[in-house]
C-alpha cells in the first residue's frame, strides 16, 4: 500500500507519528515519509533513530496553511495526528484548541486538495462522540469537516476518512504512567474519580495498524471504530497495584463515566464489520460509495436501531493479566 509512496504525517514527532513511521519503514518501501511538526528538538532526537534516505522533516503548524501547502507538494497519502490533546489544557486555553483542531484540520483538508493527495486518514478519539469536553467537541468538528471535505472534491481525486478510537495504553499524560508513578514513589493509595468508570483500551502498535489498514479499507466518508476491550479503573488499579486501597476523588470536570465510540444517535449509519464498525456519511456525495463492502472486499451488515457502542456496554473486557502484559511489552 505504501510501497513507492510519498506519506505525511502531522503530528510525526508524537507517540503514534513515531510508531507510524517505525511500522511503515519496517514492512514498505515509501519513497519519501514526511514528519510535520512544529517542535525543532524532537525532530532532531527522532531524525537521529529515523534516519532512512526517504526521510523528511518538516518544521511547520498545521495552523500555518501555506507552510501546509509546501510540505503536500507530490504527497500521495496524508495521517493528521497533530491535535491539542490533554483535556484539562483544552478547557483552559479553549481557543487555542480551536485553533489547532478545528481550523488546523480546515488547513489539511485545503492543503490536500490543492496538493492533489490522493487519500488522507484524519486521527479522531472517543470523546468525540457525543462530547461533554472542549477537547471532544473541537474533534467533533474536525470529524465533520473531514467528512465532509469528500463533497469538495470535484474532480480531485483525493478522499477523506477518520479513524476513531479509544485509551492508547500507556500514552503520555494517561492513567497507566500516572498510577506506575505514584507507585514507584511510595503512595499509599491510588486516586480513582469513580467506581464504575471505564474505558477502552488500545495499545500504540494496535492503533497504528489499524490506521494502516483502513488506506486500502477506504472510499471517502467513513469514520473506522475499531473493535476494542473496555477495562473497570478500579481494576487497573489493582492490577497495577493490588495491595494498595483505592480513594475516590470524583470525576473531573469533562469526564464520563463510560466513554463512546458509536453513539445511538448515529445507529441508522453505522454497519458491523468483523473487527471493526463503520459510520457512514450522513450527506451525499459527488462519488457514488457502497459503504457496505469496503475497499478490501470485506461486508459489513447494519446494527440494531438504537446500538451504541460504550465502553460500558462492551462485550469484551480486558484481563487484569492481559494489561499488566501489555505494561511489560511497553517496557512502562
């Protein structure tokens, strides 16, 4: 898929542009892997691992439409995974979220059309999905934009999807780093916001692979879900920690209890795959799609009115053995 292919990723210094990059070199042969980014220090540490002929980086802001522009000359695909991400950064610089994840998103989608890209996957979260943070409803918007950026495309041949998923395990600023800290500093008990919280968890490589896979899966519209284990947070606590009491403080401003990925509302447009949903396109577009069969041939069939799909409600659940494994894998 990506053999003799120029790629672009937003946001390549991050954790995902870093797997992404590290899965792309190791099993293709693009012909040139462009980091986007606006951090100097980190694209100097990560050209010193990622160094391959085919290796460009780029210090641009995906605010900065024109620098855009001059980085997707001769792109063929597109991964936007640059985002203001932390939550509790979103609801105190509100605009400057705005900024980044909603008209940074407007400046790919231009940037991508006058570039002629032929495919691009935006990187969206759960909290998008019916949202009750800044974070999830400047997402929101950038779903919908890329969206619908496919009735833009005239006779381009460029096509838009997004790919929606949950908790990467052990990213940065997340539970699992926070708990192992205060761990390894002697706490005497683990903060939890509510007994009955949960979330889905993904692991880095997972995501990654399953972005990989929807650029051949795709026809313009869709928004992938993957199929993924939720996990109780009293459970990862004391699978992280089983001798330690937990203590609960409450959930924080822009939390749920259960997080979604596919919300009831969109049940009418949303189709079952093996592994993974897909929410097709409320709107028509100038290309005709059957979102029912994806470009890999795969079928899906159309869920219950009325199906969500909640953390909550989840038919797969994650082992307390099988997280502390992946804590192992990840070298946490």
């Amino acid at each position: 898929m990506f053999n003799d292919k120029s790629v672009l990723i937003t946001g390549g210094t991050g954790s995902f542009g870093k797997e992404l990059i590290h899965h792309i070199l190791a099993e293709h042969q693009p012909r040139r892997l462009i980091v986007y980014s606006r951090d100097e220090l980190k694209q100097f540490e990560m050209s010193q691992i990622y160094n391959a002929p085919c290796m460009r980086y780029f210090i641009g802001d995906v605010r900065d439409a024109d620098r855009l522009k001059q980085a997707m000359h001769y792109v063929d695909y597109v991964v936007h995974a640059a985002a203001l991400k932390q939550v509790p950064a979103a609801e105190y610089n509100p605009f400057e979220a705005v900024k980044t994840n909603i008209h940074g998103a407007q400046n790919v989608i231009e940037a991508a059309l006058a570039a002629g890209v032929q495919k691009v996957v935006a990187l969206s979260t759960d909290k998008a999905a019916n949202p009750v943070n800044l974070y999830g409803a400047t997402k929101l918007a950038s779903d919908k934009l890329f969206v619908a950026a496919n009735n833009m495309v005239g006779p381009h041949p460029t096509r838009f999807s997004v790919v929606r998923y949950g908790n990467v395990v052990g990213s940065r600023g997340s539970v699992i780093p926070f708990f192992l800290k205060l761990i390894r500093e002697g706490a005497t008990e683990l903060p939890i916001t509510h007994v009955g919280m949960t979330r889905f968890m993904i692991t880095l490589d997972q995501g990654v692979q399953f972005v990989m896979r929807n650029f051949s899966r795709m026809q313009g519209g869709e928004i992938f879900v993957p199929k993924i284990p939720s996990m109780l947070m009293t459970d990862l606590a004391e699978a992280l920690a089983p001798d330690l009491p937990h203590k609960v403080i409450g959930i924080r401003p822009g939390e749920k209890l259960h997080e979604i990925m596919c919300p009831a509302d969109d049940s009418h447009l949303t189709l079952e795959f093996d592994d993974h949903y897909v929410i097709k396109p409320t709107i028509s577009f100038g290309f005709k799609a059957d979102f029912s069969v994806n470009g890999d041939g795969q079928t899906g069939a159309p869920v219950e009115q009325g199906f969500s799909y909640s953390s909550g409600d989840n038919t797969e659940w994650l082992s307390n053995a099988e997280l502390l494994k992946m804590v192992k894998d990840l070298k946490l």
